[in-house]
C-alpha cells in the first residue's frame, strides 16, 4: 500500500544515538575487539552526558551515557531526559537525527504540519583535544509512545568536518564507504509511528503484514510488529519499550551480525 509521494525535505542521517550505562570508552574497546575503530568524543557539560564516536561515510553511530547524574537528571534537553529514563530499562539503541543547514526554517515547516517544534537548542562539546565544537538542536513534542527524531545544524560545513576528522585520525578506512541502510523499531502496532512519521517528513509508506517502513534521504526506517518466529522484536517490547533494536549497514559488517550493548548492527 501506498501513501503520500517521496520526500521533499532535504534532510541526511547525521547520527545513531545508543545508550549504554558504562563509560563510553567501553565501546570503543569493545569495538577494537571486534576489529573497528571507535574514539572518544568528550563530554557535554551542561547536560552531563559524555559520548564516543564510531564514525561512516556520511554519518556516525554515538555511544552516549551519563556522566553526571546530577545534572542530567535536571537537564532540559529531551535527548539526556530520554537517556536517563531509557537506562532505566536497559542499554541499546535509542535516537536517530537528521542533519540540516536550516534548522530555524525546518522549524517552521514542521509547525506548519502541526507539529510542535520545541525551543532550539544550542549544544557544544569539548573534544578530548581541548577543542569545543558547536550545533544547534530541534527537537519536537513527543504525540506517541516512539519519539519523534531530532535534527541538527552544525557550526561547521559537512566538508570542513570530515577532512578535520581524517586529519585527526578519527576515521575507519574500512568504514569510509560504509552507510546505514535502515533502521529498525519493535513496535506494538506498525500503523501508529509510521503514519505520524510519514506525515512529518511527507514521503510515502509501504506496508507488509508485520512491518512498515518509509524511506527519508537514503534511510530506510521500518517498524515491525511481533511475529511468530521472531522473537527479537517481542524481547525487545518486553525488556525495553518500543524502541530502535537494530541496525543494517551497506556494505554489510565483514564479520556478519554484532551484538552491542543491547542492540545489533549488521
């Protein structure tokens, strides 16, 4: 079944945000288990959050956890509210967001469609170099049981941030032309997200029997519903929410399927 026409929105995946209760540097060992190379990104101390970085072609997956429980207890920013409330149930795979370079006007758009854009953050980072980089965030009021995704608008072009990157030797040689394909939620009832969806980014659904999915830019988001034989989707309702679970990259992991901190890449 078909709905809407494709995406008139000009929006790229930045980032993957997966929460996790150790220190960041946690994944980035693991990673170097696993033969990849993940660095520490640094802490944001005003949220009281720290991350690291596993970093693709064009986006990145971000292993993100508290720093200081104090702070990001009282923190305002949705993201670190729904870090600290998602730890609750588990570690594993929790946000997506879009990058932009007109965030005020992306605003306004989705108010539009009568969503209801929150505030704009202003966000900064100090990288372990010392270096404090700049963004601005927009997030949306949440109107389900699966949030919305956030958007991002960074100081620095995507050009200038990708050579400082591989001058900083932050970059997997073997990751440089590899892409996140889609995105996977466990969800109770694949219509309710992905209309919602649909409707915010303007882009068309496909539905089968125990999944839906839409496409924004070169991602594929899908939403699956339990299903007999597949036990993931309901294990992940059961123990977590309903919530990402699972990653599938282009080209896939040499190494086939990796299990990370409650979720799986492939």
């Amino acid at each position: 079944m078909k709905e809407r026409k494709d995406t008139d929105m000009n929006l790229t995946l930045d980032h993957i945000v997966h929460f996790i209760k150790d220190n960041p540097s946690k994944a980035v060992d693991e990673l170097q288990r696993q033969g990849f190379k993940a660095v520490v990104g640094g802490s944001h101390e005003q949220w009281g959050s720290y991350n690291s970085l596993l970093y693709l072609h064009s986006s990145y997956i971000e292993f993100l956890a508290v720093e200081e429980e104090s702070i990001a207890a009282r923190s305002n920013n949705p993201l670190i509210s729904q870090l600290v409330s998602d730890l609750s149930d588990g570690e594993g795979i929790g946000q997506l967001c879009f990058r932009t370079d007109a965030i005020e006007e992306l605003s306004k758009s989705f108010q539009t469609k009568g969503f209801e854009p929150l505030p704009i953050f202003n966000g900064s980072r100090k990288r372990k170099d010392g270096v404090t980089i700049h963004w601005k965030m927009l997030f949306l009021k949440n109107t389900g049981d699966v949030p919305f995704p956030f958007f991002i608008q960074w100081e620095q072009d995507d050009e200038c941030r990708y050579a400082e990157f591989k001058e900083q030797g932050l970059l997997d040689e073997k990751l440089l032309e590899t892409k996140v394909d889609s995105l996977y939620f466990a969800v109770e009832n694949k219509q309710v997200p992905t209309e919602a969806w649909a409707k915010l980014f303007n882009v068309a659904v496909e539905i089968d029997s125990n999944e839906a999915r839409i496409r924004v830019g070169e991602l594929n988001i899908i939403f699956k519903e339990p299903s007999e034989g597949n036990t993931l989707v309901a294990d992940t309702l059961s123990n977590r929410r309903e919530c990402p679970f699972a990653v599938k990259l282009h080209p896939p992991l040499n190494n086939g399927e990796l299990h990370l901190f409650g979720s799986f890449y492939c």
